[in-house]
C-alpha cells in the first residue's frame, strides 16, 4: 500500500463516520503538506464535500464505516 493511500485512510479515520452533522476542517496553515493534499483527494474521489474536509458525503460515510469495523477487527 502506498504513502498517499495511507495518508487518505489516516484522514478518513478523523471522522465520526456516525454522523453527517460532524465536519473535519484541515487548516492549511496548520495541518502537514501531507494532510492537505490527503483530503484534497478525498473529495475529488466524491467522499468528503470540500477540499479542506467538511463533511462526509454518502460515499465517504460508507467508507469510513468501513474503515471503522476494519481497525475494530485488526485491535481485537
């Protein structure tokens, strides 16, 4: 698995894949080169709504469900 792939995972986790009213916001002043550019892949892949995070999309919630009952299976 690639550095980028991992990068966007690393991103997806941050969000609280429970709810749509809970939005992730990555400050380009603040957050790594890395981060920014994760999250801007994300929304162009159609899973969060803007390109510094905001919210989750339909697709994007799928997938951090996902990604959440995976890290449950690999902790157990």
């Amino acid at each position: 698995m690639n550095s980028m792939l991992l990068q966007e995972l690393s991103i997806l986790s941050q969000f609280n894949s429970k709810t749509f009213q809970e939005g992730l916001k990555v400050h380009e002043s603040e957050a790594s080169p890395e981060n920014i550019e994760a999250t801007k892949r994300l929304f162009e892949k159609g899973l969060v709504t803007q390109t510094d995070g905001g919210y989750l999309t339909s697709l994007g919630k799928d997938a951090a469900d996902h990604l959440q009952d995976l890290i449950t299976m690999l902790k157990a």
